[in-house]
C-alpha cells in the first residue's frame, strides 16, 4: 500500500471541530456548528509510519494566504493525527495540505497531486451556517400531482382550460396533440390517501412539481402564485395535504417557478395593455418583465408563453420574496407551513441579455427565506456544474443532474441526458464501455470536490425526473445495471429522490417527454422492485454512515495489478464502512479489495446487505477476496 492512498480529511467532527469539544449541534448528527471568530481544529491522517517530514497547511483566508505548520498528534486505529487551531473571520475558510516526504505532494478535495493546482478543489469550512439538519436523513419522493393519485371523493373542478380529460389508464397525449393540455384527475387529497403507502415505502421527505394555478398539466406556467390549482383542490387541499404529511413525521417541498410566468398570467396581461403609450397603464407591471414599448417581450428558452420576470424591479422581489406574505414565504407560514422549495430554471433566475443579477437575487431570496424559517431547503436546478451555488451563501442543493443522474447514466450504458436536453437526439446510446468506471469516478469527484463538504450531504440524488426518461424504460439496458444504478444512487454524499413509479417500474417511453409522465400504475404492483427500495430506504435512513460518513473510491486488484473495469465505493466512519462494488468486465474476473487506505485493523464482520450471489467472498485481514461476474454487484456493510 503506497502511503500516499492513506491520507485522508474531511468535513466531519473527526477532522474539523472547535478547540472546546462542545461546539457540535446534537441536532445535526456528526456536522459541528462553528461559529465565524472562534479557534477551531482542522485535523488530517495518514497512515503511521509514513515517512513525512511535515505537514504544512496553506489557508485562503478571505485573498489572505497563510501557511502553518501541522502539529502531530495522537495515533488512532493505525493512522497518524495531525492537527492545527486556525481562527477565521469569514464566513467560507478555504485550505490545502502540503505533504513533505521525499518528495512534495498536495492535498486537497480532489486528491493527492505531485503539483499545486487552482483553488477551486480546496477544502471548504463554513461558519455560522445553519443546515436544515431535518434533510440528512431524508428520502424523497418526487411526484407529478396530475398523474399520482385521484380521490373519488373529491370532485375537483375541471375549467375550460382542460382540453382533453383522460382515463386513468390511457397513454399521455403527444405534445402535438395535447400540447400539455391532458389531464388525468390526480389531485392533493388523492396524495393524502397515498401517504400510508409512501411510509411502507420508506419516504419520509415529499416532493411535488408545481401546484399552482396554471393552463398546463405539467404547471410550469404559473398564472396565480397566490392559489393552489382548483383542479389539485385549492389552498385547502394543501393545508390538508401539509398536515397530514406532518403528522406522519414527514417534510414536503414544493415547486417555484420564478423565472417565468405564463402569458397569462394577470402581471403579465396588465403589463401588455397600451404598450406604446407614454403612460404606463399596465398597473405597474411592466417593470416585472422585460417589454419594450413595441410589445416585444424576453421570454423562456424564446417560448413566448412563458415570459421572463425582470428582477431589476424591486417591487417584482417584494412580490416573488421580500414581503410578509411574498409567494416563498406565504406557502411556508401558517397554515400550510412547507418545508422548502425546489426552484426552477434557477441558474437563470435575474439574468438577461445586458444584465447579471441572479448571485444578488439569490442572496435576498436566502436571507429573506432563512431568516423567516431558517430549517428551510433550498433546492435549484442547473443541469451543468452548479458548484458557484453551492458554496454556503445561496442554494442548499441542486437537483444533481451533473454530480449523479448524468455520471450513473453514462457509467450503465445511457445516453447524456445533457445533450439530450438540448439536441433531443433520441437515436444516440453510450456504450458503458467507452465511458468507463474512471471517467465515471473523475466526474463524481470533480462534482463534490468544489464545494464544502457541508454541503455535500444536502445534496438532492437524482436518477429520473419529470425532465428525463425512466431509466428502466430504456430496453437497451440490463435490469442488473438498473440495480446498480440505483445503490450507486444511495451511496453517494447527499440524499437520495425516487421519482413517483419507479419502485413499481411504471411504464413510460424514452421518445417524448410526455413519455416521461404516465399516470402511476396502481392496479400493477411489483413486490420485487417495492421491496428493493425499501430495504435501501430503511438502510440510508438508520445508518449513518450513509448520512456523514466519508466517501472515497478504492481500487480493486487482479495479481496486484489495478483492475479498471471494477468499480468500488465505500462510506465510512470511525468503526463501520459500507462498500458497493460491481463489474463493467467483459468476463469473470477475481479481485481482492484491500481497505488499507481508510483501515488499519482488522474487519470484525462482515453483513451481506445486497447481492447478485451470495457465496463467492473470502474475508482476510482487511482484504475481502470476491469472485465477480459482468452481472455481479455486491454491497456490505463492514464492521472494525
């Protein structure tokens, strides 16, 4: 074992904690509170006996660069402690090791380098950063509340705006047919009646796509912030729903789209009226989007139905956030009191063409929403790197598309959901193979490398969603592989998100996006794939390893050569690990994993937690010896 692969920090109170003890919140699990001014202790380990002369470490203290040199400290189950006290008087401290041995090496989240690279990968601390601690141990349920669930017993109005109102059992209207005017009935108090169902499954954390008052089934263009669509039930409904969903020991978030609204909405009718008139007699609106006096207007993705809100007006913030009763903050008061938003298009929120504002407008929008209800969870969506979000000052977490669905997808054999996205090039599979497990194990680190690992475990774990195929749709793949795919899912830093149907393999197509959406398949149900999920379910939520454990990759090796094609990941924490490992071979293949690098005692036991086969693992020392097909996968949990 080269002792290079044993150096090792992170985030936790095991590696970063205050010089008293007691500064950890007993709320947030193993994430100590620090408060911004105060001494703290940045711990790093290696291996003992490693041959190092020093170990310096390089702080960016607000432009600030500062070395101090690491002091040794105890010895702990085989690994050498070393240890600084660093005070910081800014919010986000930044740092960096520097390791003299025989030769110079550096250490940040990326890994060990022979060479200093940008600080963009820095270990990252946040002081007085509150976390909504309630999301560690969370497991979410995304749902399209149109195609989930009905309640007889709630006759739910059905206005003009429904052009085609189908049965619960027919296939989603093309676009071209329906234009997203399709309707099945589900409704809020059609969810209440589901959450019976949803606790057996092991949710304990709901998501739902848009609810508000809008034309189309999808409700992504919003026409009044202020109800709740009479289709789903109205603002009752939900009080209902939130209650409920509370009382059953659960959280919700909803859905805000505050990009855009829909043409038809009322700001956008009143700010039209008499364009070209010197006065403005669109009520004051014409401020809230971007209208020349010709009527020509700035819209989403150049869809003229759903018009661009201007954030230069600052009665539009007061309106979507700065006001008692704004929309973010009205939904989370009384009575329906959600518990976070999930916020569209939120990478595009306060930019146009000739202006920049979305890093201000998230500012505000945090604080003001913190501050009205500081356990609240902020999650944007950005399907590319969204690391400049991430860093403690504005979202919790991205709907991680590019730390998860996307690196999974490509890894099985899938298409890039990205360009899919923006292409639509439906004829076009990955072959996992010219992808790769390296490739896959760069991107993973490359997502969670630039951002405090605080924020690592907020992160939202995606595979599917309403803007991507159902993975199990894809006949091209292997049902071994959609297994694998979704332990991947779980044992990445972050919380994990089933999209509604997948733990009954609802049926859908990857052609279309209404293929994306079909109504939940109630009447066929599928133990085999339910109780799969619930057993991963019950695992991430009462094992914390999973919930703070560190996380690294480790090599598995054939007559001690590196095996590429075998992927290894493991969480851990100071006496448990969990391990999942899988092949991408062409042929079977006999590996040894060796835990050196993140163990130095012996394994105690060993707990078989899910595998393709169970007879094929031989346990020495703080080896594990398995015999693995291209079909086989295995996960443990593994006890010191």
């Amino acid at each position: 074992m080269e002792w290079e692969k044993t150096i090792y920090t992170d985030g936790s109170s095991e590696f970063v904690s205050g010089v008293d003890g007691v500064t950890k919140d007993p709320s947030c699990l193993d994430i100590c509170y620090l408060g911004m001014g105060q001494p703290i202790v940045i711990r790093i380990r290696v291996i003992s006996g490693a041959p190092i002369n020093d170990i310096y470490i390089r702080l960016d203290a607000n432009g600030e660069i500062i070395r101090k040199k690491m002091k040794k400290g105890e010895v702990k189950k085989g690994f050498q402690y070393y240890y600084v006290v660093v005070i910081s008087l800014t919010k986000q401290l930044k740092y960096r090791f520097i390791i003299y041995a025989n030769t110079v090496k550096y250490y940040t989240q990326i890994g060990v380098l022979d060479n200093d690279i940008c600080e963009m990968y820095d270990f990252k601390v946040l002081f007085d950063y509150k976390m909504p601690e309630w999301v560690i141990n969370s497991v979410f349920y995304q749902i399209v509340p149109d195609r989930f669930a009905k309640n007889d017993k709630d006759k739910s109005s059905v206005g003009e705006k429904v052009k085609y109102y189908l049965n619960w059992d027919e296939t989603p209207m093309s676009y071209e047919e329906g234009k997203c005017r399709d309707y099945y009935g589900g409704t809020l108090d059609g969810i209440c009646g589901k959450i019976k169902y949803l606790s057996e499954l092991g949710i304990n954390a709901v998501y739902l796509t848009p609810i508000f008052e809008a034309l189309s089934s999808h409700r992504y263009d919003t026409i009044d912030y202020d109800n709740v669509d009479a289709m789903l039930g109205g603002n009752k409904a939900l009080e209902r729903l939130t209650r409920k969903i509370h009382d059953n020991g659960m959280k919700i978030i909803l859905d805000a789209v505050i990009n855009h609204t829909s043409s038809e909405h009322r700001w956008f009718k009143e700010a039209t009226l008499h364009c070209n008139s010197s006065t403005d007699e669109g009520g004051g609106k014409r401020e809230y989007y971007y209208i020349d006096k010709s009527g020509k207007y700035l819209s989403w993705n150049g869809l003229p139905e759903y018009p661009k809100l201007n954030y230069r007006s600052n009665h539009l913030r007061e309106e979507i956030y700065g006001n008692d009763n704004s929309f973010l903050k009205k939904w989370t008061n009384y009575p329906y009191e959600i518990d976070g938003w999930r916020i569209d298009s939120a990478a595009e929120i306060g930019d146009s063409f000739d202006y920049e504002l979305k890093h201000e407008v998230w500012k505000e929008i945090v604080d003001n929403l913190c501050k009205n209800k500081n356990s609240i969870y902020l999650v944007g969506e950005y399907w590319n790197d969204a690391s400049r979000f991430l860093q403690g000052n504005m979202w919790h977490a991205t709907m991680n598309y590019a730390g998860c669905a996307r690196p999974i997808r490509l890894l099985i054999g899938d298409r890039d959901i990205l360009d899919e996205q923006v292409g639509r090039n439906y004829n076009v599979l990955n072959s996992e193979k010219s992808f790769g497990v390296d490739n896959f194990r760069k991107m993973i680190m490359d997502f969670y490398a630039k951002i405090p690992w605080t924020m690592h475990c907020l992160q939202f774990n995606i595979i599917d969603s309403h803007d991507c195929y159902r993975l199990h749709n894809n006949c091209s793949i292997p049902r071994f592989r959609i297994l694998e795919a979704i332990m991947i899912q779980y044992m990445l830093p972050g919380v994990p998100c089933i999209y509604y149907g997948d733990e009954r393999e609802i049926k859908g197509d990857i052609d279309s996006p209404e293929g994306i959406r079909y109504p939940m398949n109630w009447g066929k149900s599928n133990a085999e794939m339910f109780a799969f999920y619930q057993n991963l379910n019950r695992l991430r939520r009462n094992d914390n390893a999973f919930s703070y454990g560190g996380f690294t990759f480790l090599d598995a090796f054939v007559n001690d050569k590196v095996q590429e094609d075998i992927l290894v990941m493991v969480r851990f924490t100071i006496d448990k690990m969990i391990m999942f490992a899988c092949s991408f071979c062409e042929k079977k293949v006999n590996v040894n994993i060796d835990f050196e690098s993140i163990l130095r005692e012996k394994i105690k036991n060993v707990e078989i937690l899910f595998a393709s086969r169970e007879d094929s693992y031989v346990l020495e020392n703080s080896t594990i010896s398995l015999s693995l097909d291209s079909d086989d996968y295995y996960m443990f949990r593994i006890s010191i």
